[in-house]
C-alpha cells in the first residue's frame, strides 16, 4: 500500500506547479511541513515490515529529495519572474524632474557681463582676501579715509594689513599692475562690508566694476557706454542722469540714477516717489591710482564705474529684503525658473 502511494506521489512530482509565493507555500505546506505528506509517510514507514524497510526507505528519500528539488525550482523561477521587466515603458518621460534654477544674482551678473563683452570689455578676476594695498592704498584712500574703519572692513585677525575686499576695486587695481594698456576689463565679484544684517544691509554682497584705460578717453565715452548699458539692461526707453559725487579713486566723480523702470518714471514707493533710482558709482580714474599702479597718467586716462549686483537684480525683478539672496529658500530660487 505504502510502496504505491508513494509511487503515486513521484509521478505527481514533475507536474507540481505555482504561480505566486503564496501556492508555493501551499505546496510546502501540504508535502513538507510538519504536518505534511512526506512526514505522514514517515510515520507510517514504521510499521513497515523489516524485509520491505531498506526499498521503501530509498523510495521515500528519494520522494523527499525530489519534492524538495521540485520546489525549489519553482522558487527559483517565481524570482526570475519578478526581475522581468519586460511590462516597464523606457520611452515615458521620467517627469516630475525637478530642475535646479540659476540664482537670481547669477542671472543678473551673466547679463551684466554679456552686455558689457559686447562693448569689448573682457572680464578680470582677482582674490576675496587681499591686502590694503589693492583695496585702498592703490586706489588713493588716504591713510585716514573713514573707510578703513574697522566699522565697514573685515580685517583678518592678527593681520591688520589683509582685509576682506569691501569693493571690486582692488581688482582693477591688479589689472592695472600687469596690464599695458588700452585696458578695457569688467570685474565681477563678492565684496564683504561690517554692516548689520537687514532687509537693505547685508554683510556681504556683489559688485562688477568696469575700467577703461587709454590715450583718449573722455567723460563723454563713460557716460555713451553706460548709456548703452543701461537701455541694454533696464529697455530702450530708459534714461540715465549724473549727480556729482565723491569717490578717492576717480576724479570727477558722479553717481547715476536711472528712470525708475517699476513706475516709468512716474513716482512709486521704490524710487521714493523721485521718478529716478540709484544704480552706480563711476568718474575718471584719478592720475593718483594711476600713477600708484604703474601707468603714466601723463600719457594715458580713464574711466571706471562700479555697480552692486543685488540692487540692479531688486529694480529689475522687486525682490523687498537682500537677505533672500542668501538664504537659498527653494521657493524663492524656483521663482526664477523661467528668466534662467
Ligand atoms: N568702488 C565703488 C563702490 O564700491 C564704486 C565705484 C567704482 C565708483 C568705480 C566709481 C568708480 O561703491
């Protein structure tokens, strides 16, 4: 009886089958757990007769090894199945694809430079950490200017003679240091002032200062160029006016305003009902920087100016408080997406 049953079940082995984990654990429960077939059998195979044990022993090892065998094919083939990808659609687009947008001063600062290298200016680069020299003696600070003054410069600790730069200045300088000219430069560049930080003040922020170095240069050519600047930047509508002012490096010196491009010129809150904004410093180079940089200022003149970069990028885009420039709030970054 024993020997057929389990002849029976071999013949049954081959044709077991399971489509998912779980019937495969129904066969292993229903031949080979605790409670299953094979351990039945088991059971009953000590009341074999002792001449039959040894053929009915083989013969049920060998039932055990091939059910064991069987199932773990089956096993094996459920895993190969899923790692089929084949129901996968490789030509979907992978969205949502989150982009990463330039930073609004980036934007602006590319523009800037792109308006200007098409003026025939290229661009200088020097370092953030740099000696009074390049930042004041050079550009005709007096040894008491109020602008050394520990209250606007970092001074590096134990080095009263390196300083972080407070404008981009110190840059032109280096160029004038090496450069024969006609120089024709734009530099861009952090600068770092000890200002408290609030909506309008902040302890660092970025300038491009321009330089133009050769036998003719007048006020007139500083004030076309910043002209084309302007309208190149703000709209062929916009207009530029010249104050008076004081710089140690340039000498006259003015600062210029453009009309307002929130309200056209009409009065808002941001130009303070002026019609006109502030947007850069700028005048002759002093034949004192010139001198101290290695250039006869008896043969050669030149203009500068100098622009911040965070305040060009409040009239063009309304940001209310610089401290957004440097927090890297994603909400605010992604605002920029499209002028990217
Ligand atoms: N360096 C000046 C500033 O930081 C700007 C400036 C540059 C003015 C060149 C005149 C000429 O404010």
């Amino acid at each position: 009886m024993l020997k057929e049953k389990i002849a029976q079940l071999l013949g049954e082995v081959s044709g077991l089958q399971a489509n998912d984990a779980a019937e495969l654990e129904n066969l292993r429960i229903k031949y080979l757990s605790k409670k299953g077939i094979v351990n039945e059998l088991m059971a009953a195979f000590r009341d074999v007769p002792a001449e039959e044990k040894r053929a009915i022993g083989i013969q049920l090892n060998e039932l055990k090894s091939a059910l064991q065998n069987k199932l773990a094919e089956l096993r094996e083939a459920l895993a190969t199945q899923e790692d089929d990808h084949s129901d996968l659609d490789l030509t979907r687009t992978p969205y949502p694809v989150s982009l990463g947008t330039r930073h609004p001063l980036s934007i602006v600062k590319n523009e800037i430079i792109d308006i200007f290298s098409r003026l025939g200016f290229s661009m200088a680069d020097g370092p953030e950490v740099e000696d009074d020299w390049h930042v004041f003696s050079s550009m005709n600070f007096a040894e008491d200017h109020p602008a050394r003054d520990m209250q606007d410069t970092f001074f590096v600790e134990q080095h009263p003679d390196i300083v972080l730069r407070t404008h981009t200045s110190s840059v032109q300088s280096r160029v004038m240091e090496h450069a024969e000219p006609p120089i024709r430069v734009i530099c861009p560049g952090r600068v770092y002032r000890n200002e408290a930080i609030s909506a309008r003040a902040h302890c660092f922020f970025h300038q491009v200062e321009g330089l133009y170095i050769d036998k003719d240069v007048s006020f007139t050519d500083l004030k076309q160029v910043l002209l084309t600047f302007a309208r190149e930047m703000f709209g062929p509508e916009t207009k530029i006016r010249l104050r008076p002012s004081y710089f140690p490096f340039t000498e006259p010196s003015a600062e210029m305003d453009i009309s307002c491009n929130i309200c056209g010129g009409k009065g808002c809150s941001f130009c303070k009902h002026t019609g006109w904004v502030e947007i850069l410093g700028c005048g002759m180079v002093d034949p004192n920087v010139l001198e101290a940089n290695g250039i006869d200022s008896k043969v050669y003149k030149g203009y500068a100016f100098g622009m911040g970069v965070e305040r060009i990028t409040n009239l063009k885009y309304q940001v209310k408080d610089l401290r957004l420039f440097s927090e890297n709030d994603v909400r605010f970054l992604d605002e920029f997406m499209a002028a990217n």
